[in-house]
C-alpha cells in the first residue's frame, strides 16, 4: 500500500537527530568488513548501554538511539541489487546464539533508530533475551503491494536479512518473527504471504490488508498473525474507507480462510482500561484452525495510528490517541513466543 504524504510526515517525526558520520564496527569479535558463504557485510561499531542509568542515547548510523541497560546495537550493510541496505540489530550485552529474532519494520519515512526509539523495544530485548532486528526501506517505504511496483525487491532484501540473522548472527531460525507498524506493517504481511517458510509468525500494527495483498496471498504454510488496529486511525482508516485498503475486520476474516479456521470459534475479550487516554481495547482470537494457527486482532477502539504503549509521536490532531492500556511489544512478544515453526 502506498501511503500518503501526510503519512510520511507523520512518521518521519519518530527520526532522531542525524549528524554526518558513520561508525566503523564490531560483532562476535569481527570488525569491518566481512565476505564469506553468507555474502559480503559490512557490521558496524557496537554500542553498549551505561550500567549505570536505565537509558542511553548512543550515536548509530548517523542517528542517535535509545538503549534500555543491559542492551548493546550494532549495524549490518549490504548490498542488495546494487543497492546499499542495512538493518539495526538489538540485542542482550549478555547474549549467545540460538536467540529469537523479533524483526521491526518501520513505517514510511522512519529510520530503523526512529522505529526502535517510539516503540522502546531495547526494554523489552533487556528483559525478554530476544534480539530486535530494524531493518530499513530503501527510500521512503516499502515495496509492500504486489499490484504497484516500484522496482525494489524489498521481499529478497528480507529474506537476505534471514539469512544472515541464520547463518551469521546465529539465531534460532524457528524463532524468526516480523513485525511492522503502518506502510511496515503491509509489508510484513507481504512477507507472511511469500515467505512463511522462513516466518513463524507475523504482527502487524497501524494496517489491515491491501486489497491487491488480498487477492493474492496464498501462503504455502500459513503462519500465525495478528493485527492492532485504531478505530480513529486517519491513515489507515479502520473501516476501509481508504481505496486500495481493506478493513481491519476484512483481513482478520482473510487470514481466518487461509488458515481454515471456523469463524465461530473466535473468542472476545475487553482488555482492563488501565490508562486515562480515551481508549478501550477488545481483543478478536481464533484458535480453531485447520492449519493449527492463531488469528488475532486487537481493536483499539478510539486509537490512531499508533504504537500501542510506544510514544505519541505527533498530536492526536494529526495521528489520534496512542493507548497505553497494553504494550504492543508485550503482547506482540507473548504471541510470537508461543508460536516457533513447527
């Protein structure tokens, strides 16, 4: 789905600070530039957290970024079509291999560093082991919508990014997760549809479906997905009413089909209004799928474009109300832990 630019104004307001410079790197005792099996990389300085404050702003990829304690970043460059791409990565300061990777794509116009500074994922990485992987359109958003190309194969970018979280960082490749939030959410869902042999499961926040996606999704394996969407949402409106744009209830229904699951199985629960901030959340679950997965859909009734616990990033009058009833990344970890590849 190509958003608009209002959308891009929107979330280019998450970007932090640029300053002209770009460190030079280390990882798992390698520096600079690597070429081996998994193709040539180029890996980044590793910033590590203070221990001695809950936060840290460090200077990554000529942005600053937020790093909860006990966390440490790092970058990884590649080239991809002849295209310099690079991805954020996250992780534990006390880490090893066979971790989960829980992959975050940014919305359009964000940086990696915006994306993982309005959600605050560091916290969760601290407190949860997994490793937050931020990759990064190339231009302002992502090649999320197979009826309109803009000729970047964002889809082999993504699976080049499995590949090395696999084959060089170590990861667990049952533990794959993606995630996005508005145009990254779409293309999540792209990613879900086409390669769900490589995906255990899929969150996507702020979007629906596009209905070019609808149409063609036919996902060899289906995997478990679930979606956060504001009523209020003036972006990616929640009924629909946008062209090129399904419902939030259309696409919770659409990946009900692809994983045979019957409808009536769906259970409807009110999450505790904890917050004073306008909101209510109810949540949508089936669990009574052929294909032994789970469709979720949180609805957040008077929320907006938005990140579910992260920061309200620009004024309800542009974006709408930011829940802070439940933390998307919470509960987007709950579900994605759940569910590995079989």
């Amino acid at each position: 789905m190509r958003l608009s630019i209002v959308s891009c104004v929107v979330l280019c307001a998450s970007l932090f600070m640029s300053l002209p410079a770009r460190a030079a790197t280390t990882v798992s005792g390698f520096v600079g530039e690597y070429t081996g099996s998994i193709g040539d990389l180029t890996v980044s300085d590793t910033k590590t957290a203070s221990k001695w404050t809950a936060n840290s702003l460090v200077y990554i990829n000529s942005h600053w970024l937020t790093l909860a304690r006990g966390t440490a970043a790092f970058d990884i460059s590649f080239s991809h079509d002849d295209t310099t791409r690079h991805f954020l990565v996250i992780r534990p300061q006390t880490s090893s291999s066979g971790a989960a990777a829980f992959m975050m794509l940014p919305g359009t116009g964000a940086t990696s560093e915006g994306q993982a500074n309005m959600t605050s994922i560091s916290a969760n990485v601290a407190t949860s082991g997994f490793w937050a992987i931020v990759p990064e359109a190339d231009g302002s958003d992502w090649n999320d919508d197979p009826g309109y190309s803009n000729g970047i194969d964002d889809v082999g970018f993504l699976a080049k990014v499995v590949d090395i979280l696999t084959g060089y960082l170590n990861l667990d490749a049952k533990r794959v997760y993606i995630s996005g939030m508005s145009n990254g959410g779409f293309m999540a869902e792209r990613v879900a549809c086409e390669l769900s042999d490589r995906i255990a499961a899929t969150a996507v926040v702020a979007g629906t479906v596009s209905s070019n996606l609808a149409k063609v999704c036919s996902p060899a394996s289906p995997r478990p997905i679930l979606f956060i969407a504001g009523t209020a949402d003036p972006i990616v409106p929640y009924d629909g009413s946008r062209i090129g744009v399904e419902s939030a209830p259309s696409a919770y229904a659409l990946w009900e089909t692809l994983h045979n699951c019957t409808a009536s199985a769906t259970t409807t629960t009110d999450l505790p209004d904890t917050a004073d901030d306008g909101t209510t959340t109810t949540l949508s679950d089936n669990t009574g799928c052929g294909s032994g997965g789970e469709v979720r859909l949180y609805t957040v009734n008077n929320g907006g474009h938005t990140w579910p616990g992260g920061s309200q990033y620009l004024s309800e009058s542009l974006i709408g109300k930011t829940s802070q009833d439940f933390s998307a990344n919470s509960e987007i970890w709950s579900f994605f832990s759940a569910h590995p590849m079989p």
